[in-house]
C-alpha cells in the first residue's frame, strides 16, 4: 500500500485522475449495498460533476475561493 504522504507528491493532474477512480470505485460499492449513500445525493453529485464535465473553464480555481471567503 502506498502512503498517504507518497500520494499527495502526485502532480495535481495525478491526484485528480486517483480521486476520481476512488469516487468512481466507491460508486460501485454502493451499487452492491455496500455503502448507505442517499439517491438524492448521488443524483446531485453526479449533476454538478456532469456540468462541471460540460463547462470546465467556468470552474473557480480553489485558491480564487478561499481567497474570496478570506481563508486564504
């Protein structure tokens, strides 16, 4: 098993890419009864991710974000 602190060295596209095959295995899980995720939620997560794949360029970078909350 790789360490957590090995995986966050990952260039971002990198992480990015596990993130999503995480989320996506965890998904698969539940389609087995495995994990007790609300419909409902699952429906809006997969929405604004299908927006998000529509529309990338109108996503605000994290840093923009915080800064803009003042916790940057």
């Amino acid at each position: 098993m790789t360490p957590k602190s090995d995986l966050l060295q990952l260039p971002q596209n990198e992480r990015l890419a596990l993130a999503i095959a995480l989320w996506d295995s965890l998904d698969d899980q539940s389609r087995d009864g495995a994990l007790p995720v609300d419909p409902a939620l699952c429906a809006e997560l997969d929405r604004r991710w299908a927006t998000h794949r529509d529309n990338s360029e109108a996503a605000v970078p994290w840093d923009e974000v915080r800064s803009q909350l003042g916790i940057g």
